[in-house]
C-alpha cells in the first residue's frame, strides 16, 4: 500500500508567511466508500487566495484549519472509482489539497473537459480562466476601444484578463514586479505597455500611460496600486474587486484614502466577485477559453514546481512574485 | 430699479466653513438679452455639496470662482421673458445662485411641474428626491425584503429616501445626529430605527440593527460611518455612494480599512452617482414621487429660512446638522 503524504498546516502564520507552518507527514490512503472516488493528486494550484485562507477570519469559505491539510485546488487522477461514469484513469478537478491522495464523493469532482491538457484544466481553464474571463466580461463589462489596467497582470489571472481585454479590442496596460515580466506582458502577450511597479512612480506611470484616465482596472492587488488607480480612473469607470494580494501576507497596509469620494464625483462602480458565483456559466466561459487556446489568441503559461514537498517555498515566492504565468506543484 | 443683492465668495474656506468667506454686496439687475428670461430668486437650495463646490478641485463641475456670486440650485419667478413659452409669473427651477435676480437663456431653465408648490419643487420634487429616488432604485437595486441603512437619514436626500425603501417592502434603519431627529425618522416617517451617530457605538448599532448584515447602504456621509457598514455589509451588498458629507467641512478623515478586500470576500458593489446623469429619466421620478406625495405616502418636511443674508450661516448650519429635512433660503 502506497502511502499518503501530506501537508499540515501546523499553526496560523504571523505575518509573512514562513515555511516552518507546515509539516510533511505521512497519513493513509483513505479508502472510497460508496458514491467516492479515489484521487491521485497530479496538479495542485497556487494561488493568492491560498494565503487569505490561513488567516483565522473567515474569507469566502472557513479557514484552513489547524492541524489540517493544507487546502488547495488540484487535478487528480480516478485511482479507484464507486461512482457511476467515473473511470479509473479519468482527470478530475477536485478540492484535494496538499497531498498525494484524497477520496471525493463523486458530486464533488468534475471531468476536465476533453481534449484539455491538466496543465490548461488546472490553470486558463480552471479558477484562473475563468476569474479572468468574468471578471473582466460580467464585473468589468468592458467595451471595445477602452483603457484597462490590469495589474500582477503576469501571473494567472492577470496574464489571462490582459489577452482577454485585448481581443476584445481594448488598449491594455499590465503592472508587474521585474523587467522580465513587463517585457514578457509587452513582447509575447501583446500589451500596449507595462509597468514595473518597484521601480516606477505609480502616479506618473499612470498618468503617463493613461492620458485621459483608466476606463477599467482590473485589481488583483489592492494597496498603493488601488490608490493611484483610483485617483486616475475615467468618469464611469469600474475596478473590478478580484483580490489584493498586496494586503495578504500580513501587511496591513494604509486605508484607502478618497473613498467614497472619488466614487461620488467620477460615478466610478468597485465591485467584488468569487468566481464560484460563476460556475452555473462556467460552459460559456470553457467554450470561450478553449477557442482561443486552440486558434492561438491566448497564450497559457505554467510555472510548474516539481514535487509536493516544495509546494510550501513555491506558495511564498508566489506571495512574492517568482512566478509568471500560473504556478503549479506537479506530483 | 430695484437693486440686485448677491452673495459672493471672497476667499476659499481653509478647513470649517465661516460665514467670513462670504459677502453680500449690491449689483445691478441684469437685462435680459434675445432668447433669455430675468429670474427674480424665491428660494435657494442648501445642499451639502454647495461646500465641496468651494474647494479649488473640481468635483462633479468647476469649483464657485473666488468674487463670483456663491452658486445653488433655486426656485424663481420669471418677472422678463424674451422667451416663447415662458411667461411672466412662471415659477421655474434655475441655477442662479445665491442673489435676487438672475438672466438666464430659456434652454437653462425649466418650469416646474404644474400643480407642484414651489417647497416641493425645489426639495422632493427637485435634486434631492430625484437623487433619493435613482440612488436607491437604480444604483441601489433594493429588493422587497432586504434590510437598508440610510445615513443623514433626517436630510432632505435621507428622509425621501427612506421613505421610499419602506414603500418598496424594505427594513430601514436611519442613522442621524440628535434624538430629535432619530424620533421624527420612527415617529412620523415609520423607519423600522434610527441610530444617533453621536452618541451609538456604531459598530454595536449596526450590529443590533442589522444581526443578519446590510443589503443597501445609502450612504451620504463617508467616514466612520461607512467603515463601519462595509464591516456589517452582507454578501451581495451594494452601497450607494451619494456623499460624503463627513469630509465636505475640512476634516480629511483617515482612510478606509477592508478596501478592496471586504468588496472581494462579500462581493460587494459600492458605486457613486449624480443625479444629472438621471435627468433623461426625470419624468419617471416626478411621476412616482408626485403620486406619493398626493396620496400621502410620503413627507416632505422642509426647514426654510428667512432672507438671503442668512443663507451663510444657513449653509454652515446644514453642514453641521441643524436642519430636518431639506433646508432652504427664502427670498
């Protein structure tokens, strides 16, 4: 019998996160039981959100729980099957975690869809994608001929949502930490510009790139980047709430200042969404996604960590900004 | 010839309103020219926002020029008319600002509704129950049913507003600065509660005013008063930014803590507005408030001052919270 390792989450972070939270151990393999499913973990997602989750406040599900495994996305394998129309050898998504094994009632697995690579099922076809694709289409309601920001615009979402605003015929701006990753946005994604924000003066940036102001930013940081975007955004302008990844390793950050009157005088609309609020569209958005895939309009790029017991250092540098492109932890 | 008394702004206010800043002086009544009519001035709307159009940045419009006649929303009678349609003794809704006569090209003004007295016209039927009516129904999407906070509940935009969320099958909680006015709101305008904001741990309030959460809050204050309803806020929220009355006067204030993370967890949607973008629809309002207040649905309590020369300390009274219901000069 094969065992089961798996990571735990040892005691709540203080602060930045630390790899000393979590501790490998080696459970069983739990057995199906009737209308499960056994899964091999094969891909776990990283992302942001991963962090907000270990926090003792509740986000937009319980936190991760003391002692517990680590929680995350994952694409696994059917090792062993009780559930009718899953086969063994079938890929699913699943809400496995950290770990090489997890049994699933089968209601709480979904095929990946065919023809799709883990690697795109787990990222532009998965979470990730679809954050992009919503967010910007249904929150944002982008129009052809606008100015979108988008900033961490290299990792998952944001590389996403930039290729996504600019076939919809927008002019798209991307934030992003290192040089490489704005020449990656502007060179390979066809940005119209990017910004690396730890070197740039976010204000004069902005204004630079956008002369006549920001019809939608899409925010996947939060912080000082939110505040300059603010301050710049156009008459009717919308941010789409996605996340704020700036303020979830620990970082309080300053309060928003101008809010809400920046709101009042400029009609501007902050909205936040989950992508599960999406799922019963998610047909739209595959369709969509796997379109452009196929004709080549979007570029889907993992950062792919190999081995479980590493998941924890690459979940920090993801906190950080070593990725570009969507991180995976391959089993 | 009768003399022409105007109001005009000397200098910027630096922090709190002082009636200083103003200063009443004798011009000459203008002549009217082809196309125009000569308002003689029967009231004057005082609206909070009277006190950001003194700061030099511009909000929704140019900020009031220094030596310029101090601007506001008024009530006239045409007393000349080079105009076709308008006759001497109409009483029209113009922008002549604080002063006894003003000439304004016909297109600039409009007669106010038949069968409407001139308090009505220039209070529920005017700017603040059009920004009443579109904030909560069309920015707010309030549903039968949900739980509604309006802060400056007791204000001319507050009172309507209040009143048409119990209208349309809401529980509504006000929230105002003294007891007198937190009565007026249960007593007479059948809120479900009122909260005095000077005197309530707010935070204790809300939560036992709302124990399920916030579904609309219509907000036109800013401040503690926000950050604390976006901490009650429930899933789905929506918060009307129409004002921001807490920072009008000079008081920066700290910034807002939970941005955007709060809008992210809860999927909250907080949007600003102006009633001017509104006035293509100001038909559909007129209408339904118009029947409200014919079969008594609703109150319009005005609070009028007596004479130009008080229209100062009328506006540094407002910003402050002196008035119930919707303050106005008469001339």
């Amino acid at each position: 019998m094969p065992t089961n390792r798996q990571i735990r989450l040892l005691r709540r972070p203080q602060g930045a996160l630390t790899p000393d939270i979590f501790e490998m151990s080696a459970g069983e393999v739990p057995a199906p039981g009737p209308g499960e499913v056994l899964c091999r973990v094969r891909y776990i997602s990283l992302d942001a959100s991963n962090r907000a989750w270990l926090d003792p406040r509740p986000t937009y599900k319980p936190p991760v729980a003391v002692g517990g495994v680590m929680e995350g996305i994952t694409v696994s394998e059917v090792v062993e099957s009780n559930v009718e129309g899953l086969e063994v050898g079938d890929l699913v998504e699943s809400f496995s975690g950290w770990q090489d094994y997890a049994a699933h009632p089968g209601t709480m697995v979904r095929k990946i869809p065919a023809g799709a690579p883990a690697e795109h099922a787990i990222s532009v076809l998965g979470i990730t994608g679809l954050t992009a694709y919503f967010g910007l289409l249904d929150i944002g309601k982008i129009v052809p001929g606008e100015r979108v920001l988008i900033s961490a615009a290299a990792g998952a979402v944001g590389s996403i949502a930039g290729q996504i605003a600019k076939l919809k015929g927008c002019t798209v701006i991307g934030s992003a930490g290192t040089d490489e990753k704005c020449r990656w946005l502007t060179e390979e994604l066809g940005f119209d510009g990017a910004i690396n924000y730890k070197t740039a003066d976010l204000g004069a940036a902005l204004g630079q790139h956008f002369p006549k102001g920001i019809d939608v930013y899409f925010d996947n940081v939060g912080g000082p980047m939110l505040q300059q975007a603010l301050l710049r955004m156009r008459m009717r302008g919308r941010v789409v709430c996605c996340g704020a990844i700036s303020s979830y390793d620990g970082q309080g950050g300053a309060g928003m200042r101008g809010i809400p009157e920046l709101l009042v005088v400029k009609r501007l609309r902050m909205e936040g969404f989950i992508v599960m609020d999406y799922f019963s569209r998610r047909a739209e958005a595959e369709a969509a996604l796997m379109g452009w895939l196929a004709d080549g309009s979007i570029t889907n790029r993992v950062d792919i960590i190999d081995g479980l017991e590493h998941a924890p250092e690459a979940l920090i540098g993801l906190l950080t900004g070593t990725n570009i492109g969507k991180r995976l932890v391959q089993l």
